[in-house]
C-alpha cells in the first residue's frame, strides 16, 4: 500500500511503525475471510482492510476522526485472526493499537462511552474493586431489565453467581518445587482472574510444583495493562506493565528466573509484547528480557516432563482462544498436552473464530459479541463433550454463561490428571468416571 506521510510526521515512533505496517498490505483481503465482524456484519469497513483504509487516511492526515470512523474501529476485537491469515505479514495488531491510542488522544466520546470506559479502566485491572463490583452487580441483576443501555445489562450479566473467596495463593511468596527443583518460573496472578476465579491460579501452583519448578509470586506485580491498552488508554497501561517489569526484574537479578509463565493468554500476547511497547524508552532492554522470558503455561508445561496418562473417559472440547492461537501462534500445544493427560480433545467447526469476549469488548460491544457467543457454543455443543476447555478467562466466563456443559481452563484438567483435585466446575458425576 502506498502512503504519503511526511519527514516530520515519520519523526513520531507510532506513526513510522504504522507507516512500515500499512506499506506491507497488498489489499489482497485474504483477511476478509476470516475476519469474525466481517462475517457477521458484512460491512467492509468492519474487516481488517476496511479498517486499514480509515487508519490510512485518518493518520496521514493528521485527522481529527469522526464518529464513522471511531465506530469501526471500535468493532474491532483485536482477535489477529488476520494475522494468522495475512500472506504479506501485515502486523495489524500494532496498528490497531495506534490507532486505538490516536482515538483516544483526539477524539471526544460521548459522555456516557466515556463514563463507561473510565469505570472499566479504574475498576477491571484491580482485583479489590472488581471483587466489589461483582458483588455489587449481583444485587443489581434482577434489575437489569430496567437499565436503557445494553452495555449496563452486559455487565451485570458478566457477574457470575458466586464470587470466589480470595485465594492466599496470590500473595507475593515462593512456592517450593516437590522434589528436585528444575526450574525456577514467576507466575503472573493477573487482576480480573483474582477476582473471577482462583482455582486457576492454584491449580498451576500445584502443577508446576508437582513436576519440578519453584514457582514465585513477584511482589509489585499486577496487571498485564492489557485492558486499558486495547482502550488506547496507553498512559495508564505503560504505568501497568512497567511495574510488571521492575518486579519480575527484581526477581531475575535477585533469585534468576527461567519463565515467567502466564495463564490468561490475553495477558500473555500483551507482556511477550512489552518490548514493542517500551521500544523508545529506558525500560527497552528489560522489558525487551520480560518478553524473551514470558511463555504462556501450555509452552512452559511441553519443557517438563509431565506423566503419560491413561485413558480418563473423558471427552474435552478445546477452544482455542484467539490470543493464544493468533496473537502467540500456539496452536497445538494444549491439545497435545490434554491428549497426554488421556483425555480424549475434539475441536469444534470455525475454530480460528472468536468468541466475542475479546477483553472489554463483550461489555462495550455487547450486540455483535452475543451473536459470535452463540455461533461459538453452537459449534463447541455440536461436539457433545463432557467438558469444554479454555486458556483464557474471558473466554471462559463468555462461553461459561451460554452452555450448561463444564466450562474450565486446560491447566485445571492437567492439575487434575496428575493428581490434583477435580475442578469445582466438573460435576461428581463425571469426577467419578475419572481413571486413578
């Protein structure tokens, strides 16, 4: 794609990035055809190219973007299936968070979609307040119906029925390896997930331990940034992921640390992209190190030696969350992992499609999401498994609201295969069928 923009204009880091990613776009729209909002909007402007275009223009023009353009651009679920797709290698997702982050420097939202934004981005990241605001929108469900906007309704819908306690797990403190020690690794507990559920954490605790790594809570800690970067909100998000860095720094040059191993891969694709992020600045080389050390769980657990399992009788429908399959290109590790543990994994129709979660899009965007949640539980139903499986928790909790089969996350079922205790979302009757 031929661009125009100006000597002074490629002086700006984000827009000379941008420039590099647009000139590599050959309009081809092999994108198109597996672009989850083109599919089921059929607008042009909501696939990757359209959005290409209106970046395009609003960028080298140094335009002030109008609502028609905001409006697509905000359609979008940063889901990277383009990525995977794209035969030039267009890096769209650094050029959908510029443009994300140019919106949000220049454009002023109507006053509600900057209420909600704001409430999103003070209360998401911290696992004290969302604690509240969940407990809070447990009283207000039976009210939702009340509420004009749908993206209230969508977030007291978010609420799930219990709120787990807090898990102690999540403090800052070194867990022991069983054993000889193999690896030493920092988990990262996240922020919504401390709040959502807890046994995931645990469960990879328990799992890394058992087959030999020394696992660390780092203390400073916390979110990845990830929620209020995909807001363009770069300032809070840098602030985010740069006390991931000191922290995880600190560990490496105290104790050393072989990974940093993450279980929510939405955070994962963000952190293994922190030295992007931090590319101009004096963080560059550490945050450069934290993202050459990061490795989702699933990458982690093919390095152990994790036992051969017998056949459980057990059917898992795996779903692939977009943040792992296209922002990390890991595709088969899970799978291969669950097969292992003697699972038996089948894959639902559309795989590369997403669910709709996509971060805060399933709450700021709660009518296209509810269309890909039920095309998803269709074709993950169609399987009949006795259990489906995810890396994510915002694909568990999207997927988890619309289908009464056991939603929970593949760590949980590794846990269990080897020794731990059966996830609390398996009913007995199916922990029963479970094979020593």
């Amino acid at each position: 794609m031929k661009t125009e923009f100006t000597a002074e204009q490629l002086k700006n880091p984000g827009i000379a990035r941008s420039n590099e990613i647009l000139r590599a776009c050959v309009h081809c729209g092999f994108c198109t055809a597996t672009c989850p909002t083109y599919q089921v909007l059929g607008d042009e402007l909501d696939s990757p190219r359209g959005r290409i275009y209106l970046i395009k223009d609003m960028l080298e023009n140094d335009r002030v973007p109008d609502a028609r353009t905001v409006k697509h651009i905000d359609r979008c679920l940063s889901c990277l299936a383009c990525m995977t797709t794209c035969p030039s290698g267009v890096h769209y997702m650094h050029l959908i968070d510029h443009a994300r982050a140019y919106i949000e420097d220049t454009y002023k939202r109507p006053f509600t979609d900057r209420a909600l934004r704001w409430i999103l981005a003070k209360i998401l990241p911290y696992p004290g307040r969302f604690r509240l605001a969940l407990l809070g929108a447990k009283m207000a469900r039976p009210f939702a119906r009340l509420l004009p906007d749908p993206r209230l309704r969508a977030m007291l819908k978010m609420a799930p029925k219990q709120v787990p306690p807090v898990s102690r797990n999540d403090e800052p403190q070194v867990f022991p390896a069983k054993g000889k020690r193999i690896k030493r690794v920092a988990l990262m507990t996240g922020c919504a997930q401390k709040a959502l559920n807890t046994d995931i954490n645990d469960a990879t605790i328990r799992l890394l331990t058992r087959l030999g790594c020394e696992v660390v809570v780092a203390r400073g800690a916390g979110c990845c940034g990830a929620l209020t970067h995909h807001m363009g909100k770069l300032h809070e998000s840098h602030g985010f992921a740069a006390r991931n860095i000191h922290a995880w720094m600190d560990e490496i040059n105290g104790g050393g640390l072989d990974a940093i191993v993450i279980n929510t891969s939405g955070c994962g694709t963000t952190v293994k992209d922190y030295g992007h992020m931090f590319r101009d600045s004096p963080e560059a080389d550490d945050a450069a190190q934290i993202s050459d050390l990061t490795m989702d769980i699933s990458e982690l657990l093919m390095q152990l030696d994790m036992p051969q399992g017998a056949d459980k009788g057990l059917t898992i429908a795996y779903h692939a969350a977009c943040s792992l399959q296209h922002g990390q290109q890991i595709k088969t590790y899970p799978k291969d992992l669950l097969k292992k543990a003697g699972f038996t994994v089948v894959e639902p129709a559309d795989s590369h499609l997403c669910c709709g979660s996509a971060g805060t899009y399933n709450l700021m965007q709660p009518e296209i999401s509810e269309q890909l949640k039920s095309r998803k539980i269709m074709t993950l139903e169609a399987k009949s498994p006795d259990i489906i499986a995810a890396g994510n928790i915002g694909c568990m909790m999207q997927i988890g609201q619309g289908t009464d089969i056991p939603m929970v996350h593949t760590v949980e079922l590794l846990d269990w295969a080897t020794g731990g205790p059966a996830p609390r979302a398996v009913p007995q009757a199916l922990t029963a069928l479970l094979s020593p």
